[in-house]
C-alpha cells in the first residue's frame, strides 16, 4: 500500500470512528454557544483536534468522554471575552406597534435558530426524545446563556445529557463537589429566569397539527381577525436582528396593519427549528413569485401561540434549513 493510501484508510477509519459522535456534540455546542453556526465551527474544531490525537488516545476514558472533553474546551475558548447571546426580550422592554425607528444589532447579539436534525439525534425512548427536545428550545437555550461559562457546561452535561457527578469532574479537572456546587448556583440562575412553558412538538397530535393548519391558513390570507384567536392574550412577536419585540396580541395585529403589512400575500413553507414548529416565510416579488422573508418559529402552550419569533437572516438560515432561494407563482 503507498504512504497516500495508508493516510486515506487511517483518516477513513478515524472519520468512521467520529462521525457518529457529531450529532449529539452539535447539540451540546449549541446549548453552549447559542448559534447553530459557531455550534458547526466548533464541533468541525473538536473533530479536527480529535483526528490529529486518535493515535495518542489512551483509551483509559471512552471516546465519547474524550471528546466531550474537547468539545468542551473548544466552546470555553469561544466564549472567552465573548457577549452572552440573548432573545430580544432579555435587552429591552416590549415596544409599541408604532416605533419611530428600528435598531439592528449584529448577528453575535442573538441566541439563533437551529435545525432539529443537526442537534437532536433519530430514535430512542420517547420521553428521552420529548426532554431533548425541551433542551433546545429557545427559551431554554436563552436562559442558559446567563449561566458561566463552566456551570453552563456542568448544568448541560449534569441535568440534560445526564452525566454523573464524577464523569463531569473529570472532564472539567475539578472536584465532584465543585461541580455540585456549580450545579446548584446554575439550577437557582435558571429558576430565576423564569423559562416559558411550551409545548413540544407533537407530529402525530391532532389538535396541534389542527392549530398549525389554522395559523397557516389564516396568515396566508392575512385574515387578522382569525390570526389573533389563535394567539394568546401575552403572546409575543421578535424579529431578530432587531432589537424591538411586542406583548399581546392587540399589539401585534396594528404591527401586522402597519409596519408589518408588506407581509400580506405571503406564503409559508413548514420546517421544525429547535423542538417547535417553524415555517420560512415568504413575501410577494416584485416581479412575481415570492423571496424570502423570515424563518418563524412558534412556541405554543395549552393550545395557543405564545411566540412568534421572526429570524430576519434568510440568506444564513434559509439554506441551512434547506428552504428554496425563492418560490415561483
């Protein structure tokens, strides 16, 4: 075998050997960083480093625990000096549906979107499908960000991965009571954020799909008044990478009047972002057809709309999605 096979078959091997693990490390990049993109970066980053170091692996830990490890120091170097990542209504105070102006903050300011097949692995016990789920909503994924760094990594690896106390210890080079400690100051941080209730998705619940048709139905036709009884009374509306966000559905039907009305005519096509139903939104051309507009994920609870949440980036998140560019009339 020449020296160029024999590097093709070991780095085939090593990609056999790693490749399974990608899934589940996006997922945990994600609740660490906030971003579906950086997740990317930094589980290409773990991988790259793991590569070089298979041959040095000991063995004495599993892979999975060694590159958990390296995840982990990947995504503490990225946050290192680094702004946490927040929803628009952890910056400001609900708007009014009539502002004079609108301020846009750059893409790092915001906790984004992700799709449910790049963090949440196929298969497995319902109920561990529903919780995982449940760990990337964003709300949840939010709240996490006001974490430290390392008790960001503890809480995940403790409360959502369900690693014991001493597997987290060794990864971090600490102490099992340290991460105890730590544990506990990340679950009083979360209790205080005071994290919505939501629904998770449900594909096989008739009542939610029946919700969802009627969301569709009613946007399309811009037919306001069918469009709020669907919300509820405090629902909001975000649209990233603005920094305004609206409460109650009164406020957001004159926004859908008023600055919101080039959106009537648009058309919604369905995906699924971080457990929750999602449509990519798209408005009428000018010169026919429909262009992109906003990635709309929706949380629900008790058989009503609570967020609306607009993600005005398409160029980034429609093909990371795979939504089409645009759609024909």
């Amino acid at each position: 075998m020449s020296d160029v096979a024999a590097v093709d078959s070991t780095a085939g091997a090593a990609e056999l050997q790693l490749e399974p693990f990608r899934v589940q490390l996006t997922g945990y990049c994600y609740r660490m960083l906030g971003s579906a993109f950086e997740a990317e970066d930094a589980v290409q980053e773990t991988m790259v480093r793991a590569w070089r170091g298979l041959d040095r692996f000991e063995g004495r830990s599993a892979l999975r625990s060694w590159l958990y490890r390296i995840a982990t120091n990947v995504c503490l170097d990225m946050l290192n000096g680094s702004k946490r990542r927040a929803r628009p209504m952890d910056l400001t105070s609900a708007a009014t549906p009539y502002p004079s102006t609108l301020t846009e903050q750059p893409e790092a300011t915001w906790v984004g979107p992700v799709p449910d097949g790049q963090v949440l692995a196929d298969g497995g016990d319902p109920a561990e499908v529903a919780a995982r789920r449940d760990s990337v909503r964003l709300a949840f994924v939010a709240a996490l960000q006001h974490l430290a760094p390392r008790q960001r990594a503890v809480l995940i690896l403790r409360e959502v991965l369900a690693w014991k106390a001493a597997e987290v210890a060794e990864l971090l080079g600490t102490t099992v009571a340290s991460v105890n400690s730590a544990l506990q100051r990340a679950r009083a941080t979360l209790a205080a954020s005071e994290i919505s209730a939501t629904d998770p998705v449900k594909p096989l619940d008739d009542e939610q799909r029946a919700l969802l048709a009627r969301y569709v139905d009613a946007f399309e036709r811009y037919d306001l008044d069918s469009l709020t009884a669907l919300l509820h009374e405090d629902a909001t509306l975000s649209m990233p990478p603005y920094e305004l966000w609206l409460r109650g559905h009164e406020h957001i039907r004159q926004w859908l009047v008023g600055h919101g009305a080039g959106c009537r005519g648009s058309r919604l096509v369905p995906t699924v972002a971080n457990g929750m139903p999602a449509f990519g939104q798209y408005r009428p051309a000018p010169d026919g057809g429909h262009e992109p507009w906003a990635l709309q994920v929706l949380e629900i609870s008790d058989g009503r709309i609570t967020g609306l949440n607009s993600f005005l980036d398409t160029r980034s998140l429609f093909p990371l999605f795979g939504l089409p560019e645009r759609l024909d009339a």
